[in-house]
C-alpha cells in the first residue's frame, strides 16, 4: 500500500509552466526560433539545460558554443525569476492546499520531486513548504526526468521503499521517472492524457477519494 505521496512541482501544485513558457518564448523569438505550447509541453519536468537543447531543434543559426549556450539558460533564468519574484500564497488554490492538509491528516508523508532548482524558492513564496517532510529538487540530482533520480532521492528521504510511493505528475517525462523508479503513476494535466500512467485525475482534490 501506499504511504508516501511525491508531487511534482511546476503544473501539479502552481502554474509555474506558463511563466517558463512566457521566458522560453522570449529567448526563442530572440533566436529567430519556433517555439509553441507543442515545444513547450515538451519541456515539462525536463532540466534547464535539457530544455534549451530542445528548443535549439528548430535552430538553424551559426553553431553556438557551450558559453553561449550558458549564457541563453541564464537569461531565460533572469526572465523566469522575474516572474516568479511577484508570486504569492494565492498562486495555490485553496482546494490544492487543502488536499496536502487532509493526505498529511491521514497519515501520507509527503515530498517534493521537481526538476526545478528553483523550487525551494517557489515553496517559500507559496508558503507550502510545511506540507512537505521532504523536498527533492533539481539542485540534489544530475540527470533530469525520465530518470527516477529525483523521485527515488525523494523516497530515501521518506525513508520508504519506492514500491510505497506514489507520484503526481504533469510530464509525461515525469510518468516515465516514476515508473522506471518502481513507483505508482499519477497523471494530471498534460500527463493526463499519458496511457502510461497507473491513474488520472483531473484535479488533485481527486485524491482523497481513493
Ligand atoms: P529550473 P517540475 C521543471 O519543474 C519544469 O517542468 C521544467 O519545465 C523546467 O525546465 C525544470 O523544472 C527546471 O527548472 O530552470 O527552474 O531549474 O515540473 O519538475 O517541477
Ligand atoms: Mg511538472
């Protein structure tokens, strides 16, 4: 049975997505690149990094070196911590809030497994992070979703098997983490529509039900 419950940040409990959308979108145009939702979704739950050498598909500009590469991922970075710096609690509506409040009355221990190394920071603002008993994020990993890293680092740090753990996720990179970590699929969102995943919701309120 399930004891400990992993949520995904960006798209399962703040709508971070359309911010890196909106920072994405202005480094592509800069580029002289397409970009589009199609590319973007792509993008979810997949490293900055890894984010940039998919956009960079559709690039057919002079061959960019590793500097300059940097360089793109910290501006779309600046961009995205813009949006990010007006944040507040009300980014989390209060019927998600309320279903980390009933799991944890239950019993669930719950962690964080995002990509994200902004996470933390994200938390903060939101005030979520004393929902959380674990938080395992983008700065504690080196290969980003489809590989279970993060998550299976999030179970260590429940001190419970993978077997039970359940994760609640957007990507269908993320779907894919979770299962290659022996863990139980959710999907929500983008992922919803993933055959892959053990279940779907198309809320989280969904939840409680089971
Ligand atoms: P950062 P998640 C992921 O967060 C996002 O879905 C993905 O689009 C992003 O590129 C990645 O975090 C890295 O984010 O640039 O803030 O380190 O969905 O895993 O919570
Ligand atoms: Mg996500």
């Amino acid at each position: 049975d399930i004891r400990g419950i992993i949520f995904d940040l960006d798209g399962v409990l703040v709508n971070t997505d359309r911010y890196h959308y909106q920072a994405w979108k202005q480094i592509a145009d800069k580029l002289g690149v397409y970009f589009d939702e199609t590319v973007n979704n792509r993008l979810r739950g997949v490293s900055r990094m890894d984010s940039l050498e998919i956009i960079l598909e559709n690039y057919t500009g002079k061959k960019l070196n590793p500097e300059q590469k940097a360089r793109m991922a910290e501006g779309k970075n600046r961009l995205y911590r813009g949006f990010l710096e007006n944040m507040t609690p009300a980014a989390v509506s209060a019927e998600n809030r309320r279903v980390l409040e009933v799991l944890r009355e239950k019993g669930y221990r719950l962690a964080l497994g995002s990509s994200s190394k902004n996470a933390g920071f994200i938390l903060n603002k939101v005030e979520l992070m004393r929902y959380f008993d674990a938080v395992s994020d983008g700065n504690h990993i080196s290969r980003s979703k489809p590989d279970p890293e993060v998550f299976l680092k999030a179970a260590e740090y429940l001190k419970l098997p993978a077997r039970q753990c359940a994760v609640v996720e957007d990507a269908c990179a993320g779907i894919d983490a979770a299962l290659a970590g022996g863990m139980t699929a959710v999907g929500i969102g983008d992922a919803a529509g993933y055959e892959k995943a053990d279940y779907t919701l198309e809320c989280l309120e969904e939840l409680l039900q089971v």
